[in-house]
C-alpha cells in the first residue's frame, strides 16, 4: 500500500516522541513492502528522497508557533493527493483537525489519526491554541476510518470523551546492542555513570523546572552524597525560548546542571547508555518514548505518577508525586544510595519493553490495520487482538 505520514515535522527526527514515532513506524512498514510517503517541514530536515528506505516529501508551511503544522497538514494533504495514495496517515490531534479533507479528493483511500496526547493539556497554548485543539480531538475521533490511541489511558479517553473506540497500538523502542562512545560525554563534561539524565523538550509540561528544583533542594540536604553526581538536561525549545531561558537562568553558577541542547545519534546514544538513572517529570503525555528508549538502555526510570507513565513504569520502574520536588528529591536521593536497586530495575525494565513494545510488532499490527480497512469489523478485531 502507499502510505502518507502526515502532521509530524519530519524525518530523520531530531527532537519530538512523534518524529520519533513517524521514523520507526515508517522504517519498519517498508521493510513490510509498503510504500511510505513522509511529509516534512523545510525548517526541520534536510532536503533529502530518501531515509532509511521511506520517501521523504518537503511541504511548505507558514513557520510560526500556531500556523506551522496546520498549514504543513494542509499542503501535505495536497501533495498526497495528488500522489494518489491509499492510506492518509495523521499524527496528532492538531492535524487531525484537517482528517475530513482527504475524504473529499480521495473517496477511495482511507483516512487514519493517531492520538498521541491530549495536546491542549500543555501549557505553552493560548485559550484558541487549545479550542482548535479540542476541535482536532473531536475530528480525530469522527472522521477516521480507524482511530489509533497510543496508550490505554487515551483509549479510554477517546471512549469516555468521544464514544470512538480507538484501537490501541503503543509506541515503541529499540533494544540498543552496540557499544556507546564515552568520549563523547566530554563535550558535556559529563563522566559514566555520574549523572541523571532527562531527554525531552524544553516545554513546561515535561517538567524540567520541577526537576532543577529538586536537584538544587538534594543539593542542600545531602551535599556529600551528590558532589561527584551531575543532572544532564537533553532538549531544545519547541517554540518555548522564553522557557528555555527561564530555565537557563534557573541553574547559573551551577557546574553540576548541563544542558546539553538537542542531541541525535552516537552522542544522544552514549546520553543515554551511560546514565546512572534516566528522571521524567513531565506533567503531561501520551505514551513517553523517552521513557520507552531509557529503559530498553536497561536504565532505572524515575517517572512522574500521571497515567500515561504509570502504563509503564508502575511495575518496572520508580514514580514521584507529579509536580512535587520535595518528593523527587527524596526518591533521587533513595536511587544514589541503593545502586544495586538501580541495576536490578534497569535490568527487569529492558526484558519489559523487548518483549512489549517492539517497533517491528508494534508496525506490523498497524500494517493489519490498513489492509483490514474493508473487512467485517468482528474479524479486524480479532486479527489486531
């Protein structure tokens, strides 16, 4: 089938769980025999044909903070008509707000949304960002042929909410097997083994100004303890400078915070695999692939308790009260003085996400979904169950 992957920013990702979602998802669908078409933003990549076996197609959009990935969605539509392909694929609920359209200019082709969060949630939107939001939330739960929930919390949303029944098809992660280069931490004055990390964009709702809190709150009640131990923050803004900035005020004059910016490939790969423990405070998501990517490192997850995370980490992994730094101060300081706590959890948290949340499966259960568009719903289900 020939597939159009439109709402994300593009591929290869840089930054964001739906770029990272898109590139996996795409990638192992080729490998399927499908022909897959992902739309990217000019600001974002690279002009290139081709990544890893999936056509990549530049749209035009307007570059700004509430009219890029609407008007990205629009052109992209456009452009996948006419390609003439057969399945639409959105992204996200922002996007999903356009899902109507390609049922005007190709009645024969299927539309598919993924939900991947409940984005008016977040923090960094104005009260129209958030109606439109709630608008594409409606569209992605009507329109459809087939709405996709990334986790079992949003499927019960899009039940509870919407009365769709979402099929539920998570994200997913790969289980890394080759060596990191530790040189590579040098450039961040980072050692092996001595610092947590944290891996998300530089947006309020992830948290990270809660986790700067309490990492300056186990500064003063356990000096010793923490002297040799660092806090890497990996992330870029997401139209967010402002809190960026807020951010980078927040931990002047202290060596033992880094900021590392955006990372890809070997340097986020030797982040990640040489991390003493992996924090994720954010206050909203759909299914954190950052959480996912941690722990198929084998590292021990801290996650905030919100659902979404909890989908994950209840029984492989450490939370915190969301929000609460006294709480996440207390749970960091617990992890530094048990490391063979760490270990063991890291280790039980690896064989959980192999087994569970495999790219190859997680892409060969969508790829039923698009050839079972036209058959008897009973026996769809049956297949994707």
């Amino acid at each position: 089938m020939k597939i159009a992957m439109i709402g994300q920013k593009g591929v290869p990702a840089r930054a964001g769980g739906i770029e990272r979602h898109v590139e996996e998802l795409s990638a192992e669908l080729v490998k399927q025999g499908h022909q897959v078409l992902v739309f990217s933003r000019s600001w974002y990549v690279e002009k290139i044909e081709d990544h890893r076996g999936v056509k990549c197609v530049a749209a035009p959009s307007i570059f700004s903070k509430h009219l890029d990935a609407i008007t990205h969605t629009l052109t992209s539509i456009i452009k996948a008509w006419r390609l003439g392909v057969d399945v639409y694929h959105f992204h996200g609920v922002g996007p999903a707000i356009l899902c109507w359209l390609p049922k005007l200019l190709s009645p024969g082709a299927y539309v598919i949304v993924t939900f991947h969060c409940i984005d008016r949630h977040h923090q960094k939107w104005n009260w129209f960002a958030r109606l439109m939001l709630h608008i594409g939330e409606w569209c992605a739960c009507h329109f459809p042929n087939e709405t996709i929930a990334v986790s079992k919390t949003l499927q019960t949303y899009c039940h509870l909410s919407y009365s769709r029944e979402a099929v539920y098809i998570p994200n997913g992660t790969h289980i890394p097997i080759h060596a990191s280069d530790q040189n590579l931490l040098k450039q961040f004055e980072l050692q092996p083994n001595k610092y947590f990390m944290m891996c998300a964009r530089l947006v309020r709702h992830k948290g990270a100004h809660t986790l700067i809190k309490a990492w300056k709150k186990l500064q003063k009640t356990h000096p010793k303890l923490v002297k040799d131990m660092k806090l890497a923050i990996v992330g870029g803004s997401a139209f967010t400078d402002d809190y960026e900035q807020e951010l980078r005020d927040m931990i002047k004059r202290d060596d033992s915070i880094v900021m590392t910016g955006v990372q890809t490939d070997e340097a986020l790969h030797a982040l990640f695999a040489n991390a003493y423990a992996v924090v994720h405070p954010s206050e909203s998501e759909g299914l954190p692939i950052a959480i996912l990517e941690a722990m198929g490192y084998g590292k021990c997850v801290l996650s905030s308790d919100i659902p979404e995370s909890l989908e994950i980490v209840a029984e492989h992994g450490m939370t915190f009260e969301t929000n609460n730094e006294k709480d996440l101060a207390e749970k960091m300081t617990m992890l530094i003085e048990q490391p063979e706590l760490v270990a063991a959890v890291g280790k039980e948290a690896r064989g959980f996400v192999a087994k569970n949340y495999d790219w190859a499966d997680i892409a060969q259960t969508t790829g039923y979904l698009y050839e079972f568009l036209d058959y008897d719903p009973k026996l769809k289900e049956a297949i994707l169950e």
